[in-house]
C-alpha cells in the first residue's frame, strides 16, 4: 500500500533525522504539546505505567497503576478520567502495580484490556471485569486492535498472582493469574516500542529483539523483583542494542532500590541513547 509505505518511510526518516542529532526529543512536565500529530508521544506515570499517543493520535495505556501508585502525578490521581479517552488498554500481569486502575478504565472507557489469557479469565469469573471488555491472548499471539497498531506478547521472566478483597467477605484472596507477559507495539508509522513487563534476565532477550527489532526499550531496573541497574544495563548492551531506552519499575517501592544514577553508570560508553523520565513527563519521537 503506497500509503502506508510512504508514512513508514517519512516515519523511518524523523526517526533517523532524531537519532542523528541525538538531541531531538522533546520534553514536557504535562501532556499539553498532546496536540502535536504524527509524533509519538510518551508520558510515564509511574512504576510501569504509560500513556502512549500514537502518530495517528489514538491513546494506549499500559499497566495504569494510577490511583495507588506513590509517584502517580497528582492530577491523574485524583482524577482517573483526567487520563483521557483510552482507545486500547494492555497489562502485562496481574500484580496491584501493573493491574492498578485497569478494570476501572476498561468500564469507564467501554474498551477492552488486553491481558494474558489466564489474568484475564479470573478477571471476569470473579465479576472484576465485564467479559466482553477482556481480550484473552498469549505468548507470541498478536492482535490488531486499532488500525494499523499490532500487539504481539512476548516472554517476561517473573511471576503472576491476583490478590483481590472479596466484597463478600471482606477478606483478601490470591488467585492464580496465569504467566506475566511483555508487549512489542508496532505503531502506525512502524514505530516498535518493547515494554518489557517486569522480567529478570533471559537469554532469549535476544531472539525478541533480533525477531521484532524494537526501536524503544521500556526495561525495569528496580531490582529485588526484576533486574537491577547493572542486568538490564548487561541486557541492553549485550542482547537487545535497542536505539533507545526508557528505564522504568524504581522509585516507587522501597524494596526496588534500583536508581537512575545506577543505570547510567552501567550503560557508561554505550551508544544506545537512554531517555530517563520523571513521572509525570512527557516524552516525544
Ligand atoms: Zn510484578
């Protein structure tokens, strides 16, 4: 289709024109330069959580752990609907800071949440989720749930349990949640972002990244859960080389100690351009 190859190529062309002056991408403390078309935008709201807006300007929001997540901006915590119209919603496991306000927005938004097949299964027996606001997919499955914008579920290494207060008894009850999940998304300029859920190492990092070539890397660095600064930094430079890189899963829980700083100092000398956010940022490609 030539216009779907010419939007790649122009694509393809901003995004090398941003890598060659390296200085290129642009920074905002609120979501106000939203109106900008044909640019990805970026803004992290904390542990996980993105809101990404497409060059075709649809919303996608991954992992929104918003109304209880310590760094949520506040206007976002306050306020769930001050998020905006979410036109495709994506979890990467059923832990309280990826799951968060998911089940919510799903309602609020009368859009599906997209999950691994067995997350989203006790999701609606237990009544969380309307089942016909849940997609059920898979490891290596891909759908297409917004024109020209592909989803594919990839491997994270960790773990998946549901904890969930029974309205009936008042009590906390576990679930399994089936497997934790990453996300390659292909955007509608060919733009790939892999967020990486949490994960420790695996070696198969590589073949993801050789097999769906990701131009953006969202990587935990927080530790005790998922790798710490000097792992993700190893699997950045060793396995996955992706163009850029945005850390994320620190700051937020006092066991994941994982800073920045740390980060940084592991990717020292390294070509791969690491885009650090502050919650609340926004970032643009
Ligand atoms: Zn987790």
């Amino acid at each position: 289709m030539k216009n779907s190859s010419t939007t790649k190529s122009l694509g393809m062309f901003l995004l090398s024109a941003v890598l060659l002056l390296t200085a290129g991408i642009a920074r905002a403390q609120s979501p106000a330069a939203s109106g900008v078309q044909g640019k990805t935008e970026v803004l992290w709201l904390g542990q996980a959580g993105f809101r990404i807006k497409t060059p075709q300007g649809k919303m996608i929001l991954i992992d929104p752990w918003i109304t209880g997540g310590p760094k949520t901006p506040p206007m976002y915590k306050n306020d769930l609907a001050a998020i905006g119209p979410i036109d495709l919603l994506l979890v990467t496991h059923a832990h309280v800071d990826h799951i968060g306000d998911a089940p919510a927005l799903a309602k609020m938004n009368n859009t599906k949440l997209y999950g691994p097949a067995d997350m989203v299964t006790p999701l609606t027996t237990l009544g969380i989720l309307p089942a016909d606001l849940g997609h059920r997919f898979n490891k290596t499955g891909r759908v297409t749930p917004l024109p020209g914008i592909k989803v594919t579920a990839v491997q994270a290494e960790h773990s998946s349990l549901l904890v969930w207060k029974n309205p009936a008894t008042d009590k906390l009850e576990s679930h399994p949640a089936g497997e934790p999940m990453g996300y390659i998304i292909e955007l509608e300029n060919g733009f790939k972002i892999w967020h990486m859920g949490d994960t420790g190492l695996f070696s198969d990092m590589k073949f993801i990244s050789e097999h769906y070539k990701p131009d953006l890397v969202m990587i935990p660095i927080g530790g005790n859960f998922t790798m710490a600064p000097d792992d993700a930094a190893f699997a950045i430079r060793t396995w996955v080389k992706p163009k850029m890189v945005i850390p994320m899963h620190y700051n937020s829980n006092p066991m994941t100690k994982g800073t920045l700083a740390e980060f940084q100092e592991a990717m020292k000398g390294s070509n791969i351009k690491i885009v650090p956010m502050t919650e609340g940022e926004t970032v643009q490609f």
